[in-house]
C-alpha cells in the first residue's frame, strides 16, 4: 500500500444522484482505511485530501482534464503519484478504451512531474465479487434458481467475467442492455420448472436501471403467478465493496 500517493476514483457518471452519493461514500469508506493504516502518522486532513473522484460522463470537464486538475492538487500536497482506481464492473469499451485513452492525454499534459498510474477495473475481482454473490444468494432457500443480472457490454469478452462469477455460484446471467434478457432467461428458467427465481442486481449503485428492474419483476410476478421471486440489492457502497477497492491498491 503507497501512503505516498493520492487516489482517485473513476465511475461513469450518472444523473441520478444515489450514484454521485455512492461515490462519495466509497471515497470515504477509501479514507477511513487509509487513516487506520497510517496508524496516525497522517492527519485525518491530509488523508481526506489524498482522495478524489471523478467521472468519465456526464461531468462539465473531461476525464482527462480533472485527472489533470488533480495531478496538479497532488503536487500541491508534496506527492508525485496517483493511484486511479475505475469503479466499473464489466470489461467493456470504457475500461479497455476511453478511460486508458483519458489518463494518457493527462500524463502528456502533466508530464513526468506526476506518475498516473491506473490499476485494474474492480471487476477485475472475480473472487471477491464471487463472494458478495454467495453472501446474497445463501440468505435465499437453496432451491431458488439465481439470475445475474448485469448492464452487459457490446464489446466482445466484456461479459466475461459476469458469466465466470454466474458459473460459479450456480446462476445463470442476463443482461440489461444486450442479450439474453432478464425477460428471456426467466422465461427459459420457468419452462425447466423452476418456480423458484432470485435476482441479483450486478451493479454496484442503485439508481435509474435498478429502480427499471423493480419495476420489471413486479411485471414478471403478475405474469408467473406460480413463481416465487427473490430480488436482492446491488453491491452498493459498503464495506464488501471497500474490500474489493482495497485489493485494486494493495
């Protein structure tokens, strides 16, 4: 762990504002970590100032441009490194694209002076993601048949580790924007004879499409009257979550 560095998290962005709040909370779940490691050879002011967050849409600058304004805040502290950590599940175009392309325009413009150095995507931790997923589907009977449900990429391989970790605890996957769809999956699952289905939600805030997914399964129980539906919370800011944005660090 580098207590010589800054951190700055990268989610999407969103509207909603759950999302910007659930960032928030991660930066400062983020800090409370680091105040414990620094075992009090930091202020709680300098650590709060070592973390930052930003968005690669929906922001009034672009992502390189805030990577470039807190390249500078980071040398303002006496520090020579950032440690940007993408807050993105799905090995799509903007953690295999966009976000790289970004942090290179950044290091261009601020030179050698500050080190970006940008760490794997936190879907990159199929184990730990395994775990939050069996932690939610144990609390459910073991009879239930569990859904996965992600946003889903276009990109080819983006999906991939969503059917990795829906393989190993026993579900099987749908997607949000491609297919197959929640709407298709429950309707193979319910002519095998499964009456009894959960969903889980991977996503790591609740928002906009969560709240689309409420909605959905309220129409697939008014659809299935003899099935049994389970539908979980996504990730969410919490300590699970912290851990995973731990190990991007340490």
């Amino acid at each position: 762990m580098k207590l010589d560095s800054s951190y700055f998290l990268v989610a999407h962005g969103s509207r909603d504002p759950r999302h910007q709040f659930g960032i928030e909370k991660v930066a400062h779940l983020l800090y409370t970590r680091l105040a414990t490691l620094s075992e009090g050879t930091l202020s709680p002011s300098d650590i709060a100032a070592r973390v930052g967050s930003g968005t690669l849409e929906l922001n009034d600058h672009a992502l390189h441009q805030q990577l470039c304004q807190f390249g500078e805040y980071t040398l303002s502290l006496g520090l020579t490194e950032v440690q940007i950590l993408p807050l993105f599940l799905l090995l799509g175009i903007h953690v295999k694209d966009d976000i790289p392309a970004e942090v290179a325009i950044a290091q261009e413009i601020l030179g050698q002076k500050v080190k970006l150095n940008l760490r794997p995507h936190l879907g990159s931790q199929k184990e730990g993601l395994i775990d939050w997923v069996n932690r939610e589907i144990e609390t459910v009977s073991p009879q239930t048949q569990w859904i996965l449900l992600a946003h889903g990429s276009r990109r080819i391989g983006g999906n991939a580790t969503v059917e990795e970790v829906a393989q190993e605890v026993g579900a099987i996957s749908a997607y949000w924007a491609v297919s197959p769809s929640l709407d298709q999956q429950v309707h193979h699952l319910v002519r095998d004879g499964h009456y009894r289905i959960g969903i889980l939600p991977y996503f790591l805030f609740s928002g906009a499409i969560t709240d689309a997914i409420v909605q959905q399964v309220k129409q697939l129980k008014d659809q299935y009257h003899a099935v049994e539906f389970y539908l979980t919370n996504p990730l969410d800011a919490n300590q699970e979550l912290i851990n995973l944005v731990w190990n991007l660090i340490d």
